[in-house]
C-alpha cells in the first residue's frame, strides 16, 4: 500500500445504493480522495466523468440503462489514457475481460479490503495496470491469450538465470518456501529475489508477475 497519497479525484458507479454507501464510508476515511460523483448506470456514469473530470472512476460491469462495457468504451473514446478500475463479482471473468478490453486499466472483486483497494486507485491514478490479488488461474489464462499488453511499449529489463528459474516457479503457483527448498535458498532470500523482479516488471503483485511473465514469453502457459 502507497503510504503518501496523491490527492485523488473519483468518480462510483453501481446500482446497489448500498455498496455504493460503503464504497464512499470506506474512501471517505482518507483525506487525499475527493467523491466528485456517484452514478448508478453506465449512462450516469459517462455525464459524471464528463462533469467532473475524475482522475479515477470505479464502475460496477452490470448495470442497468448502460453497463460498465459500454461505459467505458465512450469514456475512452473521450479519454484513452482515462484510469477505470471495474468492480465485479467472483464468477465474471469474462465479462472483466470485456472491460479490460474495451479500456479499463484495473479490476478488483467487490469484496476486496480496503489495502487493495486503495493500491489499485494509486496503480492505475500512476497510469499502471493493476490485476485483483484473488484472480483466477482462468482470468490469468484469458489475460495472456488477450490483445491486452500494457507491456509492450516498455523497455523489457534483464533478468537473470536465476530470475528466470524463480519465475517459472512462481508461475507454478509454488510458495516462497518451496522455491527456497527446491533452490536450497532460504524463503526471505526468495522473497527478496520477487521483489526484485516485480520492481523490474513494474508490477504490483504475483499476479502481474504472471501475466507479465506468459506475455513476453518468459514462461509458457
């Protein structure tokens, strides 16, 4: 988590009032974010971010009037750098995909807690992707075989032997501990070695290490 937040404008969509109300309770509680808006469809939702001007827009996919995909598809005719996370439920992965897509920069599931929630709005207010701490082996699978590269206009960095060995581990899903074992390193010396490639990645968690990793074919799927 960001310890020193930018001074963060945003815009809520969702047509649960309720989730809405807690989304807002939970952001309220830091000074640095601004709730310029709420709306409660896609159509809302594209007049707020006209209105306002957000820095971020938090969106829910399925809502009534316009979803969150079409939505985001006229916001990013307006504004293609515009920072969408979208919010979604445990089975949608296909529908993430939709709006990753159609321009969303990040997705979270709606039960994150509040750490993730406020890493992801600095991630993509930095204009980086951010992919949610719980996604599925599917979703990772769905993003690689995607046209969705955030990497490909970024210098690709070195990695070393090692590196590369400790990649293709923790893309089989094998803990800190196991890679030590297997390496006969100790698990913080592993740790440190993922920091390391994360930092090089320019990737917030495991599993941008790993889509990052499957799309420039540093491991096979």
């Amino acid at each position: 988590m960001t310890n020193l937040l930018p001074d963060i404008k945003i815009v809520i969509a969702d047509d649960h009032e309720i989730f809405r109300d807690g989304l807002k309770l939970m952001l309220g509680k830091y000074p640095e974010i601004q709730i310029a808006g709420e709306a409660q469809n896609g159509s809302e939702l594209v007049d707020m971010v006209n209105k306002y001007k957000p820095q971020v827009i938090l969106t829910d996919i399925k809502m009534p009037v316009m979803d969150g995909i079409d939505a985001v598809k006229k916001i990013i005719a307006i504004d293609k750098e515009a920072a969408i996370i979208c919010l979604s439920m445990f089975d949608e992965d296909d529908l993430i995909l939709d709006m990753m897509e159609a321009g969303a920069k990040g997705y979270l599931l709606k039960n994150s807690d509040k750490t993730e929630i406020i890493d992801a709005i600095t991630t993509v207010y930095h204009g980086n992707y951010y992919y949610s701490k719980s996604t599925s082996y599917k979703m990772i699978s769905l993003l690689a075989k995607s046209r969705i590269n955030p990497y490909q206009k970024k210098l690709r960095p070195e990695f070393s032997d090692r590196e590369i060995e400790i990649i293709n581990l923790i893309c089989a899903e094998h803990s800190n501990k196991e890679i030590g074992e297997k390496l006969f390193l100790s698990s913080r010396t592993i740790e440190g070695h993922r920091q390391r490639i994360m930092e090089k990645m320019d990737v917030k968690n495991s599993v941008g290490l790993v889509v990052y990793a499957l799309k420039n074919d540093l491991v096979k799927l």
